[in-house]
C-alpha cells in the first residue's frame, strides 16, 4: 500500500512523467483535429498544384497523406505546423516527390517540380 504523502510539510508533487503524457496527447488531438480539416478541404483529392503551360494545374489523384509543410526536428505537428492551413492533403506519389526533394513548395498548395 502506497504511503499517503499529502500531509507531509512538503508532499510530493505530480510526476512529470504524467504530465508530459498530457500535453502530448492534447498536442495529438490538435494535430489530428486539423488534419482532419485539411481532408474536409481537400475532398479526397491530391491538393498539389504545378504549373504546366502557363496555368496552374491540380494533381487529382486519390489523396492519402497528409504533409506538413512546416518542418525540422521536434516541429511537425507542433505550433504552427499543426495548424491546417499548414498542411496539404496529398497523394502517395506526390507526397514521395515533396519528400526526395523533386517538387518544392511555392507555398500554400503550388509546387514546382525541380530538375
């Protein structure tokens, strides 16, 4: 049985342990709440725009993921990041490109493809 320590002169505090646990789930809800959002906003479809020919063209494919924008370690899905106007919902195909670098980011969702 646990001793009781609240009558201590100085009992014991929560563990942080705990409260670390706390705020990463709420920063998790917040993050997935937005990300939900970003799919109402996207209808299902790959945001992902490039210019060919002199107007702006839209992926279309079936989207999937959902990519944030802002980056770097212990950023995403923090802050700013997990804000939907921050995130763009893309295809897996896309998504592959943003990430080895191929298509950069214009901002928002323009893109363009670097060669």
């Amino acid at each position: 049985m646990p001793m009781d320590t609240s009558k201590l002169a100085f009992p014991k505090g929560r563990p942080r342990a705990l409260d670390k646990a706390v705020r990463r789930k709420a920063l998790e809800a917040f993050d997935t709440r937005e990300s939900a959002k970003v799919k109402v906003r996207s209808g299902g479809l790959c945001e992902v725009q490039e210019e060919f020919r002199d107007h702006w063209t839209r992926c279309g494919r079936h989207a999937t993921d959902v990519h944030h924008l802002m980056g770097g370690i212990g950023v995403r899905g923090v802050g700013d990041s997990a804000l939907a106007v921050n995130k763009v919902h893309v295809c897996r195909v896309c998504h592959r490109l943003i990430g080895n670098h191929i298509l950069r980011s214009l901002g928002g969702v323009r893109f363009e493809r670097v060669t």
